[in-house]
C-alpha cells in the first residue's frame, strides 16, 4: 500500500547521510503560537566605519583590510583551526577520544559594498566570488595537510552571523569533516551499486518529475530535496557529473552564479525580508583520491519557517529522536516558485 505523501505521516530517507525525516502535512493547519524575531534592519550604509570587512577598515586583530574593489580574502584572524603544531598525541581510550585536528580558516568579503548581499549584486561579481572559490580551492589542493575544504556563508542575525558585511568563510582542515564524510560514504556505496554517481541520477530524475524544482538554468538545477528538513531547504546540482568546482568550465561558473542570485533572490521573496541562510558547498576532498563518486553541490538551509519572523525550531522530538516537517518539500518548491513568479512580475530581477 503506498503512502499518501499529501497528507499522510511518513518518513523520508534522505539517502545522502542515511537520515529519516519525520512529514507531518496534516498538522499544517493546527493553531500557531510562534516566537516572533526582530526583523533585521532593512537598509545598510554602502560603508559601515564601525565594519572590519569594510574597505581600509582595521580589523579586531590590528591588521588594515585593503582598499578593495572587487573580493577580499584574508586568513581569519580568529580561527577555529591552526595550522599544524607538530602535535601528534592521539588519546584512543574508546571514552576519552581525541586527536589532533589542524587547518586554516579563511574569510572572502563577497564585494567592497557592505549593504550588497548576493541577490543584489551584478551577475559578473557573483562569478567573481566564484572564481575566488575555485582557486581557493586549488591552493588547498595543492597543500598536503590539508583534505578537505568546506566553504560555507552563514546569512542573518538569527543564523549567529555576527557581521552582516557580505562574506563567507572556508575552513580547511586536515581531516575531513562529519558530515562530508557521511555524504561520502553513502555516495561511494551507491557509486559501487549502481555504477553512477547518486546526485547525478538524483538532479536528473527530479527533472524528469519537475514537482520540486524551483529554478533551472543550462547547467543547473535548484530544487527542494525530497528529503529536506528545514521548510525551504533547497540543494543546487549540477546537470553533468563535476565532483568539484574546479572543474567547471567559464560557462558553468557564470550559470552557477545565476542558481545562487536567482535562488537568493527567490528567497528574498518569500517573506519580503532579506531571508536568513546557511549555506555550503559539499565537493570532493582535496586529496589525490579516486573521486568518481562524488557529485559537486550545495545546500541552503533557511530558517524561515512562515514569516520573516517565526522560525523553525529543532527541539523535542527533533533533538532527541529524528527531525520532523509539517509543509512537504513538494509545497515548499511551489511557494518558492510563486515567489519567483511575482519576482518577474513586479521586473526584480536585480
Ligand atoms: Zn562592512
Ligand atoms: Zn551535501
């Protein structure tokens, strides 16, 4: 007997970490007592003196930021990893682990302008911010201690960014990280099973259904994962097999800029505010591996639950048994296409 994902309860597997999400769309219309957030401020100046990612600023370290006029990338000067102490020393007592973890964190101001977040900037400059990750990347690659390079932007006061210059982050690090290495292995078993990559086969069956896809250009596909767990989770994919963004060809790197203005843009939308975000790209390690398996994407994860102010919370259930979602992804891509709708109407495309 097969489910009715409308309106029944049921459980999604979200094949990538081998997690279940709990769908609850019949308690869709049970009365709501939210906490209301404070709405951010809506206009920034285009130069904040007070701001250490503006332009000529000093920083909390008392290093003086560049007069920059395109990106800007400096190692953070409050880093969560350092590079290698030469520290060796490996507690293995199976209840008290722990090793050693070094790596290098770096900061990449998206643009001089500190009021201009990506659905506001010039196509060109969002592939610029790209290009700068790209060759990130590769200095990375080229750094033996270094396996894994996460890039990642964290948007809004209420997703902890403390700094709402436009920026995002790469913290590179010697091992490879939990969750990456979980995509990893469930992407290698299914690459061993059914000899193509999972995520390709993925972002090409969800083409053919279309139900979740939110926005698509000649080399990508934004759409809200069938097993999405935050309300307006989506995942950018690729439409050929790219295990990292060092291979994308000039042409992709600008169609990939579009997927991330037009999918913020979108957002924007949504509840008329400038809508919170984490955000991240998940790609091969760094190292000389074999990487077939590996699709290249990336995951938005918003907040926003049903306004600019009410957010989703996971507790309860969530934190102690397994996440939970009442709007099913296939409502929540039709909510994101309206908006993209009435982002044409009104000609904000910019
Ligand atoms: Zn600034
Ligand atoms: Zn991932």
């Amino acid at each position: 007997m097969s489910v009715n994902v409308a309106s029944q309860p049921h459980r999604r597997l979200n094949p990538l970490t081998g997690e279940w999400v709990l769908v609850s769309p019949h308690r869709t219309q049970r009365p709501w007592q939210g906490q209301q957030e404070e709405r951010s401020a809506s206009k920034r100046p285009e130069y904040d003196e007070s701001c250490y990612l503006c332009p000529g600023n000093t920083r909390a370290g008392g290093q003086k930021n560049f007069d920059f006029d395109s990106t800007f990338v400096f190692t953070n000067d409050y880093s969560a990893l350092l590079p290698d102490s030469g520290a060796n020393d490996i507690s293995d007592d199976s209840l008290f682990t722990a090793v050693p973890e070094s790596g290098i964190c770096r900061i990449i101001c998206f643009s001089p302008r500190h009021d201009l977040s990506v659905p506001h900037m010039e196509l060109d400059d969002v592939a610029s911010v790209i290009g700068v990750w790209i060759a990130e990347y590769e200095k990375f690659k080229a750094m033996p201690e270094i396996t894994y390079a996460q890039i990642f932007e964290n948007k809004g006061q209420i997703m902890g960014c403390s700094n709402p210059h436009p920026h995002c982050q790469i913290w590179a690090s010697s091992s490879v990280p939990y969750v990456v290495s979980l995509e990893q292995k469930k992407q290698a078993d299914y690459f061993k099973q059914h000899s193509k990559p999972m995520l390709v086969e993925y972002a090409a069956r969800e083409l053919e259904k279309r139900e979740r896809v939110v926005h698509q250009n000649e080399h990508f596909v934004v759409l809200v994962p069938y097993w999405a767990v935050w309300p307006f989770e989506t995942m950018v994919l690729p439409k050929r097999h790219c295990t990292a963004i060092d291979q994308f060809t000039d042409d992709e790197v600008v169609a990939f800029a579009d997927a991330y203005k037009t999918l913020t843009l979108i957002y924007d939308h949504v509840f008329d505010c400038e809508f919170p975000y984490t955000a991240g790209i998940h790609q091969a390690p760094t190292t000389n591996d074999n990487h077939d398996a590996w699709q290249f994407h990336m995951h938005f994860y918003p907040p926003l639950l049903r306004s600019a102010t009410v957010k989703k919370f996971m507790v309860g259930y969530e934190m102690l048994a397994a996440p939970q979602r009442e709007i099913t992804a296939e409502s929540a891509a039709e909510i994101l296409r309206q908006a993209e709708a009435r982002m044409s109407q009104c000609g904000d495309n910019q």
